[in-house]
C-alpha cells in the first residue's frame, strides 16, 4: 500500500537507485504519472518529460475502450473486441484523429514550447501511477521503441501479474513494486489518490523547478 502517488514515486526510486542509466530520460504517462515519474528522475538526476496514450472508444459506447493511441499515430487495438464489434481500424478513423488532436492540445498545454525530447540511443524510463489493462502503456512502448532508444524500462509502483508479462515482451527490464494477482483498480493500492491536475503536471515539468 502506498500513501499517494509521490510515495510510490519516491520507494520506484529507492529501489532504482544506485544503477547506472547512461543519458537517460524519465517519461511520465500523464496526469498522475508525471507526480510518480518527477520522483524517479529527481531521485536519479535525470530529465523529465511526457509521452501521452490515449484510449479509443467504440465509435457508439466510447467509455468502452478498444485501444489505444500515441501523438505519432502508433496504434494499438485489441483483437478480442474488434472481433467481437465486428470494427475494423478504418472504421476508428474518427475516434484515432481526434485523440490524435487531443493528445497535441495536452502536450502543447504540458511541455509549452520545449522541442520534443531525442529518445534515439538513450535509455527510456517510462513511469506510469499504476497499470491495469495495460493498452495505454503498450501503445506508450511501442511508440518509444520507433524512435530507437538503447535501452527501454517499464518502472511502476503497481500492476497485475499478466498484464506486466505482457508488457515485459517489449521492454528490457520492468521495475515493478507489488503486482498482486487480486487487482480491480490501480486506486485501491494508494490511501489518497486524487485526481492530478493540468497546473500540477506544468508545475512539475517547468524546466529549472526546485
């Protein structure tokens, strides 16, 4: 059980800490994993950006998710339900292109006018607050992976047990702090787990931030 977010961030650390991770760069998923990932790249001296996934809903029930998208279009659905919807990928076109233009919007909001970080030979820390189904961070790592990074590491305070051996075939190594087989909800492993603001997560990006 961890206390908020910023605990689990600061034990992610301790437990990374002392390896070496030649220029490395700590991603956080926002909104809640940028509060997680800022103790992981403090505690490391690293720097701290953003990738943002975003979920695709059915076209008639978009709170149920069919997958999952990154801002360079890396897209990733699951099988089970587009055979069960009878959807193919050209009929989510609409749902792609405005996470797509969402995405943009949050990450203009997020970095403001800061380039885009060069991922290319460098080792990849993508920190998230927690995963459950995993669609989010799986579009999140494959996307990293285009951009040619050395090395790539999957570093959560939570997950369930097959949702991490999923994940773990497209990482190098997952760092992950309790993975109990009985899992509803990422929530229920922090005693508080508020809702992480937009002005939280500009606050904790602000490049020179004590």
């Amino acid at each position: 059980m961890f206390v908020d977010r910023i605990d689990a961030g600061r034990r992610l650390a301790e437990r990374m800490a002392g390896e070496s991770f030649n220029d490395g760069l700590v991603l956080g998923i926002p909104r809640g994993g940028v509060v997680v990932a800022a103790q992981v790249a403090e505690k490391l001296d690293l720097p701290l950006d953003i990738i943002i996934p975003r979920k695709i809903g059915v076209p008639y029930n978009p709170e149920v998710a069919i997958g999952a998208v990154t801002q360079d279009g890396t897209v990733i659905l699951d099988e089970h339900l587009m055979a069960l919807t009878g959807l193919d990928e050209a009929d989510l076109k609409p749902q792609i292109e405005h996470e797509i233009a969402e995405i943009a919007r949050r990450t203009r909001l997020y970095r403001g006018d800061r380039p885009e970080p060069d991922y290319a030979n460098r080792t990849v820390i993508l920190v998230d607050d927690g995963i459950a189904t995993g669609s989010t961070t799986l579009a999140a790592l494959r996307s990293i992976r285009k951009a040619n990074p050395r090395v790539v590491v999957l570093a959560v305070p939570v997950a369930p047990p097959e949702t991490l051996r999923r994940l773990a075939k497209d990482v190098d190594r997952v760092v992950c702090l309790e993975s109990p087989s009985a899992f509803y909800a990422v929530g229920q492993f922090f005693l508080h787990f508020d809702q992480t603001t937009d002005d939280q997560v500009i606050a904790l990006l602000k490049p020179g931030k004590d």
